[in-house]
C-alpha cells in the first residue's frame, strides 16, 4: 500500500481553488487555516491550520475524504467524513504537539 500524497494535495489544492472562484468570503477565514467540514450526516465547520495537512494522522483523515468523496465535495470545502469527536480528538493531539 503505497502513500497517495500528491493527489491528496492537489485535492485540497483544487478544493481551495474553488472556494476563491465560486467568490464566497475568504475574509472569515484567517491567513494560515483552512475550512474543514466534518461529520457523517450533519457537517460542522472547523478552521484548521494549513501545518496539519502535512501531518500523518490528518493525512488519514484526507485519505478517507478522497475515498468518500473524490474531488467532487458536497458542501463546496474540503468535508472530511468521520464523528465530530474522532476529528476533536486528532486535530488536538496536533495542537499540543
């Protein structure tokens, strides 16, 4: 099983690209983070910093968004489809790290 780096980064590159093109505010969003919505049915919006995208755990998380989704998301931003909790959990042991 080999790592699929490259095309989980242009997909968050593409994702991002889009969100600036289809004219949605960028200015709630700070310089450094990007949106993240996650959730199995109802999807909640996160502001992560752009520094977790390069960490293994989040990687996990955007390999299992590219398995669900693709490139094609449903809410416009990048939608990671795993419990609120799970993602809390993660994206706070990068925090402290």
């Amino acid at each position: 099983m080999g790592f699929r780096l490259p095309s989980i980064l242009f997909s968050v590159k593409q994702i991002l690209r889009t969100q600036s093109i289809s004219g949605r505010s960028q200015s709630s969003v700070p310089k450094g983070h990007i949106t993240v919505y996650v959730g199995e049915i109802q999807r909640t919006r996160f502001l992560v910093p752009i520094s977790y995208l390069n960490h293994p755990s989040f990687l996990d998380l955007l390999r299992r968004a590219e398995e669900e989704f693709g490139f094609s998301h449903p809410t416009g931003g990048l939608t990671i489809p795993c419990k609120e909790e799970a993602f809390i959990d993660v994206t706070s042991r990068l925090h402290t790290s």
